[in-house]
C-alpha cells in the first residue's frame, strides 16, 4: 500500500458550515431555507431579499464557526486515514478575520489534527498532494491530484464523471476509494 498526501477541504467536508450559515441567516431574518435549496455557489439566489452584506455578515463573525458541527463520520473516517499512515492536510480557503476561531473549533472536533496540517490558499491548485477531496469545483479543475467531490446539493448539477473527478457522497465511501487507490499504486 503506497502512503498518499491526502488534501480535504474543512467547509462542508469536514464540518457543516452551510447548514450552521443557513441556520443564522434563517434565525436573523426569519426565513426557511435549507441546505437542499442551495443549488450553486450563488448564495444570494437562495436569499434574493437579502443583500450581499447581509448574507455573508455571519461567516465574519465568531457565532458560525463556534457552533459547526463534524460532518457526519468525518472524524472516524479521517482519524481512519491518519492510522493508515497517510498525511493529512486540510485545505481552506478561509477568511483571515475568522482563521483563529475556525482552526479553534476544527482542532477541537478532530482533537488528532495539528494547526501544522492547515493549509490557507484561495488556490488550492496550487498545493501538492496525491488526492484532493472537496466539495467546491473550482477546486478540483485544474488540479494535479486525484479529485475527489464531496458531493453536496450546490455541486449536484456538475458533471462530476466527464471532468475526470470522483464524485462520493459520504466519508465511507471515500475511505473506501481511498483505500482501493493505496492499493493500486
């Protein structure tokens, strides 16, 4: 089994930041929408009455970040990763008003990660390693690593297959296809 440099992104693989984001906004401006409304990156087409400034105000604030929960079995399965013997990096492209208290939370809910395996880049193309598992497009097109979409109802309308990119929709499944790549090289 070869050792693999495995590159995951923290928004909506590693933890629900779009849920807990919908969950303020719907709370501030007594809405109801939800995570299945969200259909492309465009959040002010799920929140049309709403300006841009509104809409984005929560992920600058220390409320969203503090309150994100583990995507569902990210953590045995990324804790999984590490005791194969694999690296882990996490990939963000967060904002830097925000970083303290999202690596904060992050290192809390994976206790078995470092700060040192964080990785800050607008373009993450950029940043070496064998497989990249994101749930952003831009992210994967381009890249010089095995891709693999996390896949989440804003990325459900991408042709995942004809761009040559994994599309999995749990962290079984990429457990499973990671493993299965180890093997094979």
């Amino acid at each position: 089994m070869k050792i693999l440099t495995i590159l995951c992104d923290i928004d909506d693989v590693l933890i629900n930041l779009l849920e807990n984001w919908l969950n303020i906004l719907n709370r501030t401006h007594s809405l109801n929408v939800n995570v299945n409304d969200v259909k492309s990156w465009d959040m002010t087409k799920v929140y049309p009455t709403l300006t841009k400034e509104q809409i984005f105000k929560p992920i600058y604030e220390n409320e969203v970040w503090q309150t994100v929960k583990p995507m569902p079995q990210s953590q045995y399965y990324l804790k999984k990763l590490i005791d194969d013997g694999h690296q882990i990096y996490l990939v963000t492209a967060t904002n830097f008003e925000t970083c303290n208290v999202k690596i904060e939370k992050l290192i809390s809910l994976f206790p078995y990660l470092h700060s040192s395996q964080i990785i800050i880049a607008q373009n993450k193309q950029m940043i070496r390693g064998d497989i990249l598992i994101d749930d952003g497009v831009h992210n994967l097109i381009s890249g010089n690593y095995i891709k693999i979409l996390y896949s989440r109802p804003h990325n459900l309308s991408f042709d995942a297959e004809r761009q040559n990119i994994i599309r999995l929709s749990n962290w079984e499944q990429i457990y499973k296809t990671i493993s299965q790549i180890a093997k094979k090289e």
